[in-house]
C-alpha cells in the first residue's frame, strides 16, 4: 500500500507541514522522490548492461545550460581501474564492491572542439563555462540516481572522489577542461536502506524574499529530531583533537566540524593546471 503523501513528508521533514490541499492526485513519481532512500549495501547481482545504458540514456536527457550539453559519463568496467579507485577511499567500500560505477564529467572541452571544427574560437575555460558543465553534470547524475530508483536500483553518489583528482583524473585519462563531478555506486539493494531526515521547510523554502532570520531555533530543533532518529555515534565524531567533546553532538555540530577543514584542496589546483582559469 502506497504511504500517503502526509505520512512521506513526515519521515521526510518531521517539520509539522504536511501537504496543503489534502485533495492532491496521488502521483507514483511524487511519492517515489519523497520517500527515496540512501543505499550503501547491494546484491552480488550485476544488472543488465541494457538497462544500466537506458539509465545512462535517460540521465543524458536531462536539462542541459543552453543546449550546450556539457556532461560526459564513464562507467567504471576494468576490474583493476574499480580497484584503484576504490583503494583511494578505503573509508568507504561500497565505491570497490557496488556492481556497478559511473563517473558523472563537467565537459567543458567538447563546446572548445566545436567552435574549432566550425572556426568560432570559443574560450570555455571561464567561471561561466566551468559552472555550466558543472550543473549539467549534476543534473544528468540526479537523473541517473531517479531512473536508477525507477527501475528497483540504489544508488549512492561520491562526492569525495574529487579529493583524489589527480589519482582519479589519470585513471580514467581525463583531458583538459574535462573533470570529475561525482562518482555514483549502483546496485540492487542489499536492504531497505534509509530516510535521511532534511532541513526543516522553514529554513530552505522560502517565499519573495530570503529570510534566514530564525535559523539558529529551527537548526537547534533539527538537530534533536535528527538525533532523536539516527543519532551520530560517539566513534564518529569528527576533530576531536581540535575542538574536544561536545556535549551535544548532533547534525550542525558534525557539520560544522566537517566544513572547517574543507575537503577538496587539490581540486582547484587541478583546475587551474587543465586548462581553467575562472575569469
């Protein structure tokens, strides 16, 4: 039996909001997006390469900036390629033992060949060009994780593989102004997975105007929720060296600890040394 959607946003949000107009048509799209699940675990079950490249085809038909379609994707077969990848992440297994992995591009390089092959010089090494390979990357990957779900796959993204760059950009013989975005694990679920509680409405949905103006009562009143649901074990918590036991440790703590030594150091490196320079 189909959950209604008052009961999704629940294990969504808990923010006491449920749907405004309880005469809503009961869409299977809707409710498959509010009640989606992360998925870490999967079936030692490869699924069909014909269904994986449908996904990838439906992924591709995502909204692109200006038709400019600036996404590429690899799927990750070499067995010794999938290794040294997932070698590279030890803290995270399911990157070495998901059946399957794909590697979502921003390719800003194939709008520069373009321009060459009619003889309209295009410079696509920009802020501007970057951000628009970047976005259709990601929406090609969100598509990919949605169709993937359509089909009774799980996925999990990977975002960490940019802190490898380098390691990661060889591996695949990535060219200038070609770069990872996200990596993605998919696979036949092992389990049912979870519901990762989001960031009350009243803090992300806003109306006219910005207004962050309550922000420190709803993260507080987030944080108990979260805890309440799936609390963050003690052999989790993040710099303990650096800012010792909290008393309360829950999502904005853990959060904040993560952000204050930013991930990623060697991505704009890697940028600036193929081929962008972000004027």
């Amino acid at each position: 039996m189909v959950a209604s959607y008052a009961e999704e946003l629940s294990q969504r949000f808990d923010d006491g909001r449920g749907p405004s107009d309880a005469t809503l048509p009961e869409i299977p799209f809707l409710h498959r997006l509010l009640a989606r699940k992360t998925v870490r675990a999967y079936r030692d079950v490869m699924p069909p390469d014909s269904l994986l490249d449908l996904i990838c085809a439906a992924a591709l038909s995502a909204s692109a900036k200006s038709d400019f379609q600036q996404a590429s994707i690899v799927r990750v077969v070499d067995a010794d390629k999938r290794a040294r990848i997932g070698e590279l992440f030890a803290a995270m297994p399911w990157i070495g033992s998901a059946p399957a992995f794909f590697v979502f591009l921003g390719d800003a390089r194939r709008l520069e060949a373009i321009g060459a092959l009619r003889q309209k010089p295009v410079a696509n090494g920009t802020l501007e060009g970057f951000f628009n390979a970047t976005v259709d990357a990601a929406l090609a990957l969100q598509t990919f994780i949605l169709a993937a779900e359509a089909v009774g796959l799980g996925c999990c993204p990977i975002s960490v593989i940019r802190n490898r760059v380098d390691e990661v950009a060889a591996l695949l013989a990535l060219p200038d102004k070609v770069f990872p975005v996200a990596g993605v694990c998919v696979g036949y679920p092992a389990g049912s997975g979870y519901v990762s509680l989001r960031l009350p409405r009243t803090v992300t949905l806003h109306r006219d105007t910005y207004d962050d103006s309550r922000l420190a009562e709803a993260i507080s009143d987030y944080d108990q929720r979260r805890n309440a649901r799936h609390a963050i074990p003690k052999t989790q918590h993040r710099l303990i060296e650096a800012y010792g036991e909290a008393e309360f440790y829950g999502w904005s703590e853990d959060k904040a600890r993560q952000a204050a030594r930013p991930e990623g150091a060697a991505f704009p490196r890697y940028l600036r040394a193929h081929g962008f320079t972000f004027d």
